[in-house]
C-alpha cells in the first residue's frame, strides 16, 4: 500500500489514498484488537461524503 504523497509518498496526493491508507491501520490495528468492534459506519459515511465527486460549479 503506497504512502499517499501528502503524508511524504509517493501515492497521487488524494485524500482517498490518505483515507485507505488511515483506514487501514485504523481497522487493521485499533478497532478490532484493541475495542473488539469494527470501525464506525459514521466513518465509512464521512469517507463517501470526502470522496464524492463534487458538482460543478456554474460560475
């Protein structure tokens, strides 16, 4: 898994990298290991609001 560039890798710079990336650790090592539960759906809902394409503006 590529470290996103806005972290200093070399990934394409987006927030989706950095989420996957946070999401990953987040899922891999904290919330089932340490709170025996699996990540929020609050979260996998602030990701799709992060990533969603966004409408373009009529300016």
């Amino acid at each position: 898994m590529p470290l996103p560039a806005m972290l200093g890798g070399r990934g394409n710079g987006g927030i989706e990298d950095a989420l996957a990336l946070t999401g990953h650790f987040l899922q891999a090592r904290l919330a089932e290991s340490h709170a025996g539960k699996p990540l929020p759906p609050a979260r996998a809902r602030l990701v799709a609001r992060l990533t969603a394409p966004r409408p373009a503006s009529g300016s």
